[in-house]
C-alpha cells in the first residue's frame, strides 16, 4: 500500500519537477527521510539500518535502544557529517592554486622538477632524470602541476563542481583516499604507456577518479544517469581528440580507478563498511604500485 507523508512534511519541488531537499531548497532530492519522508540530498542522508534518515531525525534519537554513538550522523559511506563538507576540496584546489603560483614565480625550472617523467634528462647533456631514477616522488607532484591557464582553470573547475557533493556523500577521509589514488592511478598508466621522455602534469587523472566516482554514486542513489553520462561522453572526447597534447592515459587510469573504489565505497556491506571499502582502495593502490614496478624494470 503506498504511503503517503506526514502532514506538515516539505514538498516543495525543484523547477524541473524534481522534489527539492528540505534543508536545502533547491537542491534535487530524489530519497526521503525513512523516519519522517521528507525529501533530502546527498549531503543530508545520513546511513540508517533501514534506509536513510535526515540529520533532525538522527538528532532526536532513533528509539532503538542503541547508545549515543550509534546515531551519529553518517554519510551514504559511513563517514561523519561535518560543519564545512567542502573543507578537504578547497585545501586541494588551494594546494594547485599554490603550485600553480610558483611555478608562475620560478618558470620552466619548477616544471622540469616536478612534472611526471619516465627516464629522460631535462637539459641537453644532463644526467638522466625522472621516476626509473629513483624520483617516485614525480607521480604525486605532478598531480599538482599546471604549467597554463586554461588547464588549472578547466581542472579546478571539475575539483569543485564533483569534489564538493562526493566529499559530503562520501566524507572526508574516503573522499581524499578517492582522489589521491585515482590521481596516482592516473600517473602510473601515464609512465607505463608513455614515451619516457615524455613529460605530463596536471590533476585531471584525479577530476576523471572523481568523474567516475559520480557516476557510481549518482546510479547508487537512483539520480538521472544522463547528465553525468552526457558529461563524461565530452571529457572522452576531449581526451582523444585528433589534435593530441592531452595525456588520455591519465584520464583513463584515473577513470577506472575513481570507478572501481567509488564501487567499493558506496556498495559496501554495513557489516564490514570499512574493511570492504579501504580493502578496495588498498587493492588498487597496490595495482598502482606493480605497474610502476614493472614500468621502472623495463627502462633500468
């Protein structure tokens, strides 16, 4: 028999027709509140035994017997609910920001430090440099590093447009395992598939982590797939485009990666949350760490 919601209960809709969340108007809701039905957005579901329930419910007790911290308010991932759920987003993209800055200040030097390089030396008649050499700490840096503005500009774009709702959805511990291991995943296919001395930089293997993250989350949570779908069908196309300069390797191993944790992060079993979802996470680091392993083999 269909339910109908309690009197009283918001029903204001969004302007395509969509319920609106109650604690942010506006803003699409496409689950309700298993205690009180009203709707509520992925930043305001909290993880119930059954279902989902708004942050007020969860404050006013569940009536289930259980002590105080089994009602703390949790994200759709089991993470904590926090007072700034963009706070790790913004350290990141201030983190580009920053590399971004200096590299303005100190030019190409800074680049050839820190960008992703196989094996190659960075001068004519200098020394062979890059990660065969020993220089792991490449994969990470040029994460960082943009050398352009229109490619910080297009990459922090997608860091605050995806970043800010998988952080809240996911919390921030998960959301920074995400994005830093499908940026690493981006790096590693980039040195395994890649010239050598080819040079590559820039956060867009994390931005496609997140991308596919998205799609995982979004589908998890019943949402319209078109738009993200729509969205990454241009990034794919962006990336193997006919003119080339753009390093697709990056795009591709951050996509698989964001994927595959997002999967074990959103779908995992309450009863072993933490353990399926850092064990995911560990899977494909340690996959990220094999590739670098056998790349670095082959060039030394």
């Amino acid at each position: 028999m269909d339910r109908q919601p309690p009197e009283g209960s918001d029903q204001s809709a969004a302007a395509d027709g969509s319920l609106s969340c109650y604690r942010h108007p506006g803003r699409e809701a496409n689950i309700r509140c298993a205690r009180c039905e009203r709707p509520i957005c992925p930043e305001c579901m909290i993880d119930a035994s059954v279902g989902f329930q708004c942050p007020d419910c969860v404050r006013q007790g569940s009536g289930t017997g259980h002590g105080p911290a089994a009602n703390q308010p949790r994200t759709v991932a089991g993470g904590s609910i926090t007072a700034d759920p963009r706070l790790v987003t913004k350290i990141l993209l201030g983190i580009n920001v920053v590399v971004y800055l200096a590299v303005l200040a100190k030019g190409t030097a800074l680049v050839d430090d820190l960008m992703l390089l196989g094996r190659a030396p960075t001068y004519y008649g200098g020394p062979p440099e890059g990660v065969a050499e020993g220089q792991w700490y490449r994969l990470v840096t040029s994460m960082f590093l943009h050398q352009e503005m229109w490619h910080i500009a297009f990459n922090m774009l997608g860091l605050w447009w995806l970043g800010g709702p998988l952080e809240a959805a996911l919390g921030r511990a998960r959301y920074l395992t995400l994005y830093l291991v499908s940026g690493l995943a981006g790096s590693a296919l980039t040195y395994w598939l890649s010239a050598p001395q080819q040079g590559s930089l820039g956060a867009s293997g994390a931005i496609f982590g997140l991308l596919g993250a998205t799609a995982v989350l979004m589908r998890r949570l019943n949402y319209d797939m078109r738009p993200v779908f729509a969205l990454l069908a241009v990034n794919l196309v962006i990336t193997f485009n006919p003119w080339g300069g753009i390093a697709w390797q990056a795009h591709v191993g951050g996509l698989v990666a964001g994927t595959l944790i997002a999967i074990g992060m959103v779908h995992a079993p309450r009863e072993r949350r933490a353990l399926v979802q850092y064990g995911t996470s560990a899977l494909v680091l340690a996959a990220v760490i094999l590739v670098v392993a056998i790349r670095t083999a082959a060039l030394t």
